[in-house]
C-alpha cells in the first residue's frame, strides 16, 4: 500500500459543507432517543484467528428502532486483535459514541486507542472536551446512512465518530462540527495515515470551543496536534514531513515573509490546492503562537472567539 503524503483531510473544506448542508436540507429529520422495537439482533465480531464471537441481545419496545447492534460489551476488553464487523454496530463509551460501517476492520482496542487519543490532544491543545455550550451536532449520519443509526441519542458531551470502511485504502477522513468520518485503514497497522486521527479528534476538541476560526488556525491546529500527539506515543508522523520542509512541496516561504498578512487572508479564503499552505503556514503560526505566548494561547483564542459567536 502507498501513502499519498498530499493525502489530507477534508474538514471544513467547502465542497463538503456544501453537499452536507445541501443534502440535510431534504433529510432533516432529527436523531431522537430510542430504542429498539421488540427484536432480536444478532452481530458476528470474527476475530483474526476466525473466532466467531456471535452476540444476541433482546431490546426493549420503544418507539424507534436502531438497526445498529450496541456492541459496547465486546470492546470492555483490550484484545489487540484485529476484528472485522460484519454488520452495523456502534459504542457509548464515556467520551465518545463510535458508530461502525458494515464490514470494517481495526484493532480490537480501538476504544482505548481513540480515549487514549483524546487525552493525548486535550494535553498538547491545552483545551478540554468537557466544553459543551457550543457544540453543533450534525445529521450526516443519516444523509450516509439512512434510518441505520437513528435513535442513538446525540450526546452533547460526546464527540461522534464514525469509522467507515474504506474500500481502497485512500480515502480521506474529515470533521464537521462535532463529527468525524474516520476510516478503517486509518487504523491498520500497515498503513500510515493513523496520525489523522489525532488531526481530526484535535479539529472536533477545538470546535467545541468557539465557531471556526478560519482554515490557518483550524488546519494549524490539526497539524500542531498531529505532529505532537506522533512525538508523544513515539510514533512517526510522515504527513508532517511536508509541513516541515518546504522545499518539498513549493511552500514559497518568501511571500510569507514579505507580506504575513496578506498570505494569511489569501491561505484563509483560498480553494484546496496541492500544496496545501494553509496546513503549513498553519502549522507553523501555531507552532510559533505556542513558543511565544504560552501552551495556553489556543485555549485563550478559543475563549476569545467564542465571545463572538
Ligand atoms: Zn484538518
């Protein structure tokens, strides 16, 4: 499998929030607690080694039926291995609900990997999920997925996360608001773009804090969390390579120099584009915003801006 390097999120990019506030336009019914009708459901987790764990659960009559199987007891262990999801499932941990796409495979300690995660990027950003007043949930589960997750509540305390299959190992993962579109491949071991986990968590933590800050500062954020989360679990951090050297991909740090400003508006409205400055310069005016002003700064930005809402 190859890595593409220029292979970067979605977030907040215009194409995306276009078709998502388009398409929720015609589908705009609301996620609402519930439960199951009276069924039976039955989930096959199939390990590695081909063990089939099948798991049958009787839920209660209630008004709204969830398709997805609760699979939150099978995750209470730390199995490291793999495990493939036949069918659609979901999670409530404590910080997150985790809602699983047919036929995906990942470790079988993703949810100490993503807690672990979150923890890693509240301590690098200096800010805390535990922020709750500002949070927007969205309703593009239902646009991907139809009925098959409604009625799993959309808990204001928790980020929502959901880990799609990814079919050739290239898609890209992005966040909107208070939801984050994940990929399986994003976990496997063989393949390299686990650190946008730590991207796209880092996006949804900062976003509960204040309305966009524009794409420097979201994208330097994303790329700041990356890069230290990475050094943090010791890990390597191969889209960072681009961000740090750039010659590699005609960063022109020159008009940067001469006009900062300027750049910063034109990085901010800009359209995507190959060399990604905005990722870059980012990364780079967050990095230096942290050595001059303290490891507090995205955490009194963010409490700025939300004076502003
Ligand atoms: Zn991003």
């Amino acid at each position: 499998m190859t890595h593409n390097v220029n292979g970067k999120d979605m977030v907040l990019s215009l194409p995306w929030i276009l078709m998502i506030a388009m398409l929720a336009g015609c589908n705009g019914s609301a996620l609402e607690n519930g439960e199951a009708r009276g069924q039976t459901i039955v989930t096959s987790i199939e390990t590695e080694e081909s063990q089939e764990l099948a798991m049958v659960e009787t839920v209660q009559d209630e008004a709204i039926k969830i398709k997805a199987q609760d699979v939150s007891s099978f995750f209470d262990g730390a199995s490291k291995d793999q495990v493939r999801m036949e069918d659609y499932g979901y999670l409530v941990g404590e910080r997150y609900v985790l809602y699983f796409d047919k036929d995906t495979s990942f470790p079988g300690d993703l949810k100490r990997q993503i807690e672990e995660i979150m923890l890693m990027d509240e301590q690098v950003l200096g800010i805390s999920f535990s922020v709750t007043d500002l949070v927007e949930n969205k309703n593009w589960l239902e646009v991907y997925y139809g009925d098959v997750f409604r009625g799993i509540p959309k808990y204001q305390d928790k980020i929502h996360v959901m880990l799609a299959k990814d079919e050739n190992d290239g898609a890209i993962p992005w966040t909107d608001g208070n939801e984050i579109m994940l990929f399986d491949s994003d976990f496997d071991p063989d393949y390299s773009s686990r650190e946008m986990v730590y991207h796209e968590i880092a996006h949804a933590l900062r976003l509960r804090h204040s309305l966009f800050l524009g794409k420097v500062l979201e994208e330097g954020i994303g790329v700041y969390a990356q890069y230290h989360v990475a050094q943090l679990l010791d890990t390597p951090c191969w889209c960072c390579i681009q961000f740090l050297q750039s010659s590699a991909v005609g960063f022109d740090e020159a008009a940067v120099v001469a006009d900062p400003e300027g750049k910063f508006r034109e990085y901010n409205l800009g359209g995507r584009s190959k060399e990604q400055p905005e990722y870059q310069y980012g990364f780079r005016l967050i990095t230096f915003l942290m050595e001059e002003y303290g490891n507090d700064v995205i955490q009194r930005l963010s409490t700025n801006a939300a004076k502003y809402q």
